[in-house]
C-alpha cells in the first residue's frame, strides 16, 4: 500500500472521527508502529499537518481545521477518470498509461477503488495530434531552436511561417501551438491540425523574449484560444435552459455574474474578458434565442450582422 493512500486514510479518519489511533492504522494496512508514526511525521512536517497526539484519547488529532486532503478521494477519482478518458480517446491505451492510472489509483482508499470504473469523463470533440510534428515541436523547445512551418488558416490559405514555438495547449479537445511569429512580430496561436509541415532550424536559436509569467498571462488574459494581452469585455444574457446550463459553468476564471430582471422574467448576466469578439459569439449563438448580446456596442452590432448573414443564407437556400 503507498505512503499516499495510508496519509489519505488517516486525515480522512481524523476529519470524520475527530482522531485516529496508531493501531487502528497499523491493522488497516498491516504495517509496523514504527511506519504509521512516520506517516504522521510526514504529515506534520512534509505537509504542515496541525497534527497532535491527544495523550487522553490515546489517538492523534488536528488541532485547527485542516483542508489539504478535503474529498481526496473523490477528486483523485475525477483526476482518473480525466487522465483515462483523455488517454484513450487520444489513441495512447497502452501498458504505460495502465501503470500511470494504477499509480493514480494507489492514492483512492481501498473501499473507492471500485468506483474507478464508474466514473467517466467524456469530451464530445477531440482532436488527436499528428505524433510526428509534435514530436519535433517538442524537440525544437526542448532544443530552443526556431522552426519553419507551412501552415493551411481556417480559410484554407497556405502560407511558410517563421516561428519561435513556445508551449503546445489543449484547449476544449484541439491541440494547438503558442508562437512567436517572427513576421509579424507578435505571439499567435496555431491550430496544431492544420500544420502540413514543420522542422527546426538548426542554429537558428530563440529568444528569450517572454518568461514563463508572460506566457501564462497571455494564455489566460481572455476566453477562448484566439490569445492576447488586449481583451474586450463582453456581457451577454441568457433565459430559461440556457439560464439553468451556465449557472454551473465558469467559462474565464474572471467571470462575473448576477441574476437580473428583465421584461417580467429572469436573466443570468454574465461578463468576462474576450481575446476574440468571433470566438465568444459563437458560443452565445450555440444557445440559440435562449441568448442576446449586451455589450459592448461593437459585440452587439457583430452579433446583430452575424443573424442578418444567417437569415440571408436561409432566404438563399430557400430559393
């Protein structure tokens, strides 16, 4: 049995119990005194346990509220079901990934272990890497080396880029790469998929342009994959269905929200940073008329063009 799953055992049993005894520990997983009191040792001193021995209950008990281990069971088993899900879907079962996820496993207390199986995690978009350009964008980084790529945009234009790879992102399922672009001068984002070529420049090196709190800045300034330091604001509200869905969503770690009144009936409002104006629209478009635009003006006046280019291609089908 892991040292992990023996320390979840005990702060589990100290948070329900009130305390744990030494021999309650040393049955449960047939050890030695001598290992359960390093495991507490490892608690308070690793792990900065308020940990104690309470001499006149013969058992060891916190004394203050301690959450580092809070539902340990439960989130090791959604960080499983995350791993397994994502490892199959991406084409990579294999006897390595068993070990990992058992390795995961080993930290779940035995009477949880069962429920392994039961938990799923499913995404409904997943868009698998080509192994072979990952590979060598993983290496030019590994190497600091600038990169030559031919690349196919959204809209199915070719172009030879210069890039400076920085991180690869998994973003809602698409795998794609964070660069400096060394023509435009700027950092973009490049969907992984639509890369038909890449290799490194040898002896082209990087600059150390960004740190790594840059980088992250910039990977979370604003919702969506479309990244950048300059973000929009917009608010949108939603009614009905779509009011009960994204009440339990968090689509930016900014996001601000509030119930409001609006014609007799209730509206969630929500605002958040956008690095892209296209991006979020289409996800307040994907609900429908349960969803409207409130700001700002230019948000507003994109959504209300994009519905007239729909009507338009409706009315044109039609004919």
């Amino acid at each position: 049995m892991s040292q992990l799953e023996r320390i979840v055992f005990i702060n589990r049993t100290i948070e329900e119990e009130g305390g744990v005894h030494t021999a309650q520990i040393a049955s449960a997983y047939r050890i030695s005194r001598r290992q359960v009191l390093r495991d507490i040792d490892y608690l308070r001193t690793r792990l900065e346990a308020p940990i104690v021995y309470d001499a006149a209950k013969k058992w060891y008990t916190y004394t203050k509220e301690f959450t580092l281990f809070s539902n340990s069971n439960e989130r090791i088993l959604v960080l499983n079901a995350m791993y397994r899900s994502l490892a199959k879907s991406q084409g990579i079962m294999s006897t390595l990934t068993d070990m990992l996820g058992e390795g995961l496993d080993s930290g779940v207390e035995k009477g949880y272990r069962s429920l392994s199986e039961k938990i799923l995690f499913i995404t409904p978009v997943q868009d698998w890497p080509d192994y072979d350009i990952f590979n060598q964008v993983c290496s030019a980084m590994k190497s600091e080396l600038r990169m030559t790529m031919h690349y196919r945009n959204a809209r199915s234009e070719l172009s030879v880029r210069h890039i400076e790879p920085l991180r690869l992102v998994n973003y809602s399922g698409r795998w794609y790469l964070l660069a400096f672009d060394l023509q435009h001068k700027q950092l973009r984002t490049f969907h992984l998929a639509r890369i038909l070529s890449i290799a490194p420049i040898q002896g082209d090196r990087i600059l150390r342009r960004f740190s790594e709190e840059d980088l992250d800045a910039f990977i979370t300034s604003g919702y969506g994959i479309f990244m950048g330091k300059e973000v929009t604001y917009v608010t949108f509200r939603v009614y009905g269905w779509a009011k009960e869905t994204l009440s339990t969503q968090t689509w930016h770690k900014e996001q601000q929200q509030r119930v409001v009144k609006e014609d007799g009936r209730e509206a969630l409002e929500i605002t958040l940073p956008a690095a892209d104006l296209h991006e979020i629209l289409s996800a307040i478009l994907a609900f429908g008329a349960a969803a409207k635009p409130v700001g700002p003006p230019q948000f507003v006046e994109l959504y209300r063009s994009s519905l007239a280019d729909m009507q338009k291609n409706l009315e044109t089908s039609l004919l």
